[in-house]
C-alpha cells in the first residue's frame, strides 16, 4: 500500500538507521585495509576504529529497537551508477526512497565524523575507554 503523506519521523529514524549501517560496514573495511596495509603503527587506527564501531553498533543497536516498536523496515531494491533505491514500510505503508550515491557517500562521511568524535569523549564505560599504552613501558 502506497501513502501519500511520509510519517517524517518514522522515515528519519530509518534513515539514520541505514546510513549508520553503512558506516558500520565502511569501519569494518577500513579496519581491514589498515590491519593489511603498509602502516608503521596501526595500533592507534584500528583502536579508533573500533571504538568508533563500538559507538556505532550501540547506537544501530537502539535504532532497531524503535524501529521495532514503531514497526519500521528497511529493504534494499537496487543500485546503479547514479542512484541507490530502498523501500521504506512503516505499518502498512510503503515509500521508495532513492539516494543520489554522492550524497550517501557525504552522509556516511558526516555520520563517520560524527561517530569518531564520540569515540575520542572520555567515557565511563570500561570497553571504550581501556587506554593500551598503560600496557607499554
């Protein structure tokens, strides 16, 4: 069933929900290239980037949660040079969104940079904030 009007809040949660998997997907990538790249030091980079997916997947994490209640999906239908195509169902309606890929690339950059300032915040939580060069003398 198609809708006319777009339940804007609904249609924002999945959004973020979809660009902070994208992100996920790109830490992990990025942690790979690192571990296999030709980095003196790779410590530092992959530990920011684990920190940042830690963030990330807490955060994905609350989103499904909501979506859940809310009854949100989120399906992807296709990709070409151009444009990305995902179905957005909230209850029994139904809306094709489609992202210009440039500007998901922009939007998972905006959502990395968010991402790595929360994983730079001091934090309370023993797994984020576990400092490795206490380990080195």
């Amino acid at each position: 069933m198609q809708s006319s009007t777009h339940p804007q809040q609904e249609i924002s949660l999945a959004s973020r929900y979809l660009f902070l998997s994208m992100a996920i997907t790109v830490i992990r990538m990025d942690i790979q290239n690192i571990q296999s790249g030709p980095f003196k030091i790779k410590e530092p980079y992959i530990e920011l980037l684990h920190r940042m997916e830690h963030v990330a997947r807490k955060e994905r994490q609350e989103l499904i949660q909501k979506m859940r209640k809310s009854n949100i999906e989120v399906i992807f239908l296709g990709k070409n040079d151009s444009f990305s195509s995902y179905l957005f169902r909230v209850n029994n309606y139904e809306w094709n969104r489609r992202y210009f890929n440039p500007a998901i690339r922009k939007e998972v950059e905006r959502t990395l940079i968010r991402l790595m300032h929360l994983a730079l915040q001091p934090s309370r939580d023993p797994l984020i904030s576990y400092n490795r060069s206490a380990d080195v003398q």
